[in-house]
C-alpha cells in the first residue's frame, strides 16, 4: 500500500460518508499514522506504508468515520498560531475564539493580571500569557481539563497558574486587569440539532449554557465587578443569538465594544468596569 493508494482510498471512504474536506481529513490522519508533516506526502506518494502505520491508519479512519473529530484522533489543534493538545476532557479551540485574543490586546495591552474563566485547554490563558507577559490565572471546574491545561502551559513555556473550582468562586476581590471567558452558551434544547461531533464527543460541561444559554454569562458579569480592579476590562466571546442579552445585562459598564468575526457576526464583547 503507497502514500498515494492510501490517501485515495481514504478520502473515498470519508467522502462516502459525508465527511467534511475528506482529502484534508485523509492527509492529516495519514500523518498522525506515520509520524510525519503532510508535505513529506507530496514528494514522496510512492512509499509503501509499513503495516504499523496501516493499522493506524485504519483505525484512525474508523474513528473518523464513527464522528469523532479528527483533533481528538491527533490530540493536536493550532491555537493562534501555536499547537495545544486536545483530549476529549475539553472543548476543542475554534479559530473564532482568537477575536477574544485580538480584542484583548486591542483594549488592555497594559493588564498586568489576567483571569481566563472556564480556561479549559488553557487555549486563551497561555495564548494572553505569552502575548501580554502578565500574571496570569485560569479556572475550570473540571480538574480534567485543569490537568490538559496545565500539560499545555508547559510544553509552551507559558507560566499559568490553574484553579479547580465554579467560574470566579475561588477567586480574590480587586485582584485582576483583565478577564477573558469563551463560557458555555448552547441551549440545551438545541442539543439534538448539533453535529455528532460536537454532541456525542465534546464535553458537555463545556458546551451547553442552562435551559436558555445565558446562563453562565449571567453569572460572570454578575461576578465580574467584584473582581476586576477599577477600569478592568471583562471580554468574552458570544455565541449565535447571545447579543442582545448580554448587552442588557452589561448596561451601566464603559466602553463597550462589540466585536465581528470575519463573516460578520458579532463574536466578542468587551466591556470595562465603571
């Protein structure tokens, strides 16, 4: 079997069953299995495969195939511009999430403390520790994800300090410049219309914010102010439909901004305390 036959052969099995940009699937599981960069592939499409790198292929293939997300077959996802592991203990980063960084270091460059809340893969922690320098801190209320979290701030060099507990709770008053949170904001009666690989894969706890979505929002701003310092800045990023509530319930704060993806659609909020 050669690099060529194997890659045909899976993008016409997950092509078959509807998967997303199945060449592009195939490549990456490919080199999962051969401990390899995709581009090796392009100059080398007549290497046999040795029977190792086939069993993995095709199990990795199966897995796919049986809707778990490809980053969860890799354990690998890029995070403004790094890589961060990725289990199934925590919510796999998404690119729209990278405007909660760019809107920090748009609006408090100068936060000399920052607090990630419901850090999970430490994707946001780590990116602003690396990007701003401050002391910073995450929470989560899986230990879990604390653990995966702490795994990635080493192997990226980012001194990030993590704590177990519900949102803020164990958090200090006054004690912070800035706080970032991607919270959980899916309704649960939307659980059923998500894609199976969010549904059946991605930890729930992570996903879905209470009967309405707003939830855990509600509950960060309500926070907030008792732990921002005077003129601290509160961003998060905002889910589809979540704007106008959160909006009305940040009414009385300063300087609020909200921020568009690149297709438009309202993603971060960003709000600084009175």
């Amino acid at each position: 079997m050669t690099v060529l036959t194997a890659l045909a052969q899976g993008r016409e099995l997950l092509e078959r069953a509807g998967i997303a940009v199945p060449r592009l699937t195939a490549e990456v599981l490919l080199a999962h299995a051969m401990r390899c960069e995709r581009v090796y592939f392009y100059a080398h499409p007549e290497q046999e495969l040795k029977e190792v790198e086939w069993l993995h292929y095709g199990r990795y293939l199966h897995e796919r195939l049986q809707g778990k997300p490809t980053q969860y077959i890799t354990k690998r996802q890029e995070f403004y511009g790094r890589e961060f592991r990725v289990t199934p203990d925590v919510l796999i980063p998404r690119p729209e999430t990278e405007h909660v960084v760019e809107a920090a270091l748009e609006v408090a460059r100068g936060a000399a403390r920052v607090l990630d809340i419901g850090t999970g893969s430490g994707a946001l922690a780590i990116t602003l520790r690396l990007e701003l320098g401050g002391e910073t801190w995450g929470t989560d209320i899986s230990p879990a994800a604390a653990a995966v979290a702490a795994g990635n701030a080493a192997n990226l060099s980012a001194p990030v300090h993590l704590v177990v507990c519900d949102l803020a709770e164990a958090i200090a008053a006054d004690s912070f410049d800035l706080i970032v949170s991607n919270p959980p904001y899916v309704p649960l009666a939307q659980k059923e219309g998500l894609q199976r690989e969010v549904r059946d894969f991605e930890p729930h706890v992570a996903l879905f914010g209470g009967e309405t979505g707003f939830e855990l929002y509600d509950r960060i701003v309500a926070d907030a102010p008792r732990i921002l310092r005077t003129g601290g800045w509160l961003i998060m990023e905002l889910g589809f439909g979540c704007l106008n509530h959160v909006e009305q319930s940040i009414a009385g704060w300063r300087n609020v901004r909200i921020m568009p993806d690149l297709a438009g659609i309202p993603r971060v909020v960003a709000a600084q305390r009175q």
